[in-house]
C-alpha cells in the first residue's frame, strides 16, 4: 500500500539492518528535519489564522458599513445577514482556502514526526538484538559469573588476562 505522506517519508523510515552504525547516527538529524518542517508549517498556519481573523474584520467593518448607510431603510440587516457577507467575500473565501491548505499540512507532519520517533526507539531494539546476537545470551541480564564462565570457556571476544607466575604468586 503507497504511503499517503509521499515516497520521501518512506526513504527516511527505511532502516538498513545491516548499516545500524550509519541509520543510528543519522536518525537525530533525520528527526530535526521533520521536526523543523512541522515547525515551520505551524508558524505558517498560525500567520494564516491571524491573516484571516484580520480579512474578516475588515469584511465585517465593510459589511456593517454597507448595511448602515443604506438610505432606503426598509428592512434592518441581522446579524446572520452580516455574517453571510462576510463569509460570502472574496478575500475571506481565499484566506480561508490557503489556511486549509495549511492545516492539511500541518497534518500530514506531525504523523511524520510520531514515525521518525518511532524509528528512533526501533533503531534501540535492533541494536540491542545486534549486540545480544553478537555477544550471545540477553545482555541486558548477564553477570559478572555469566562473563567469567564465557572467558573460562573461550567464548570471550576479550583478549585474555594473564594469569601470574609462581614468583609473582610468592611475592604477594
């Protein structure tokens, strides 16, 4: 199934197993780039929103202006009336068409942003596996006996320590 945020959030998701090294220390800056383009499309709704409640007081002023100065007087202009014409005029319909387009990105990003954190704690755990297959048992549950009786039987990846000579024995 094509992925809704673009083929480019699929590149940044994808994980190469066998480049952990490389995917890890990669991932923060992968995270801050998201991060800053969700940053700067909020900034960018919010400078929207205001543009838009300042259009529609304007509209709103216009509106009430109109309805004041009509001479013929023979029915009032409601409430309901005014705000039909603001949202009827022009530059208030675009401003509202180029916020929406602006909260629909804003959606698509922070989606985003919850993945590439996602990822972050899924690059922890296969490393984690990387270095339990490596060194053999749960690494986060082995002990100080459990390495010991690993270097007695040579399953150690540490270079030996080595062991005193009789004179150094005599010495001590």
């Amino acid at each position: 199934m094509p992925n809704p945020n673009g083929p480019d959030l699929d590149a940044l998701l994808r994980i190469d197993p066998n480049r952990l090294e490389d995917e890890c220390s990669g991932q923060a800056r992968k995270v801050a780039e998201v991060g800053m383009k969700l940053a700067k499309a909020i900034d960018m709704r919010d400078r929207e929103k205001r543009n838009l409640d300042r259009i529609e007081a304007a509209a709103e002023l216009s509106a009430r202006d109109l309805a004041a100065r009509d001479t013929e007087a023979r029915y009032k202009v409601s409430e309901g009336q005014i705000k039909a014409m603001v949202t009827t005029t022009p530059a208030v319909i675009q401003a509202q068409a180029a916020l929406a387009y602006l909260q629909a990105e804003v959606g698509q990003l922070e989606p985003q942003v919850e993945a590439m954190r996602t990822r972050g704690y899924m690059l922890e755990h296969l490393v984690k596996l990387y270095v339990t297959r490596y060194h053999g048992g749960n690494i986060e549950q082995r002990t100080g006996r459990d390495l010991a009786n690993q270097s007695a039987a040579g399953n150690d990846p540490r270079p030996p320590r080595p062991r005193p000579t009789p004179q150094q024995l005599r010495r001590s």
